[in-house]
C-alpha cells in the first residue's frame, strides 16, 4: 500500500516531468538508492531486534506517507518549474527518504512479521498466502499507477500512494502487536484472545501441538 514499486517503475518518468533530461544524472541516482537501500537494510536488522518490529514498522509506515505528501507538493510546483535545479534537487532528496523511510520498516517488516506471527500448524499456507497477496497487491498498484498519473497528474499521483500508506500505518498502530522476543506460543494466546473463538481446552492442545520437524514452538528472537 506504500506504492513503493509504483513510483520507482515511474521514477525515470517523474524526472523527466520536471526537467532532469541527461541519462547518466538519472542512472547515478538509482545506483545511489541501491546502495542507500542495502546501507538502510544492515541498519534495520539491528534496529528490528533492539527497538522492536512494532515501533519500527509504525515509524517507516508513517514516515514514508509524509515523504509521499511532500513529493505530492513538491511535484505541484515542480512540474510548473520544468528545469529548474533549484526543485529538482529537493525533489531528488525527498525520494532519497521516502526510500529510506521504507526500508528501515516496512521493508523488511513485510516479510519478518507474517513469519512470526503464524502457528506452526499453518505457518505454511498462512505464509504462502501472505505472500501471494503481497504480490496480488503489487500487480494491482503497478497496474493502476500510470492510470491515476493521468488522470490526477504528478501530485496526485504521489497524494494518492501518501494516503493509501497512511490508511496502512494507522491499521498498523492500531492492530499490529510487538512480536519481539515472543514464542509463536504466545503469539496464538494472542491472536486467540482477540477473537475468543478458541477455548483453553482448544488452545492448550495447539500450544501442546508439535511442530512439522518434531519439535515444540519455536520462539522468535
């Protein structure tokens, strides 16, 4: 929901909306985001495992819907600005942390938390499942990406992906639980308790059920 694909399947085109029209500028900057991003990555792993996944997830969701609203203003004037360096460098920077914005959370928290969280009974077809609609998503956000350029223009463009992120940071100050240093047995106890659709005699059985290697819960460090 972060629209990240979207906009960088679209970055070339954004810069040259604004006026960035020599290849080697635009391509320099991509390999500078693929270094920033792997920079960002190496810092995550410390920050998910000593500040938590709840708190660094919320922050990245949030952080990254503000840089996708400042992109929206600032596209507002920088398409009116064709070529000036003087926006085109501020916008440039913006997306340098929107990307850092994503990969210090939610980039890596997409594929760690949906790991964490699923019993060992279906952690199998919960994480296949979790990920086919990853994908799913991404297919219909690149897939309606250069439709709503069209017809909402650059800034609406970006306004629009700085609210569909900010609707998934809410949900996940809202409802995602830390899930640092719990067992995945606790993690059931958890989600149980929301729905109280389990009873103790259901849920001391599960918790009692071995995993498919033969062991008991794992627990997530």
């Amino acid at each position: 929901m972060s629209g990240t694909d979207a906009i960088f399947y679209n970055y070339v085109a954004s810069l040259r909306a604004i006026g960035v029209g020599k290849n080697w500028k635009i391509y320099a900057t991509l390999v500078a985001f693929g270094v920033l991003k792997i920079s960002v990555a190496l810092i995550s792993m410390r920050l998910l495992d000593t500040v938590g996944r709840r708190p660094l997830l919320v922050f990245s969701g949030f952080a990254t819907s503000a840089t996708a609203f400042a992109l929206a203003v600032a596209f507002a004037f920088a398409t009116d600005a064709k070529g000036h360096a003087r926006i085109q460098v501020p916008v440039v920077a913006l997306y340098f942390i929107y990307v850092a914005s994503f990969e210090i959370g939610l980039g890596p928290g997409c594929w760690l938390i949906p790991s964490e969280i699923f019993y060992n009974s279906i952690r199998m077809r919960a994480m296949s499942l979790a990920t086919f609609a990853n994908r799913c998503a991404t297919v219909g956000v690149v897939g309606t990406a250069i439709p709503i350029r069209e017809a909402w223009s650059w800034s609406g463009y970006f306004a629009w992906f700085g609210s569909t992120c900010l609707v998934g940071a809410t949900f996940l100050a809202v409802y995602l639980p830390e899930t640092k240093g719990k067992s995945l047995e606790e993690m059931y106890a958890y989600f149980a308790s929301l729905s109280k659709a389990t009873s103790r005699t259901d849920l001391a059985s599960a918790m009692l059920e071995p995993s498919a290697s033969g062991g008991r819960g794992g627990k997530v460090v």
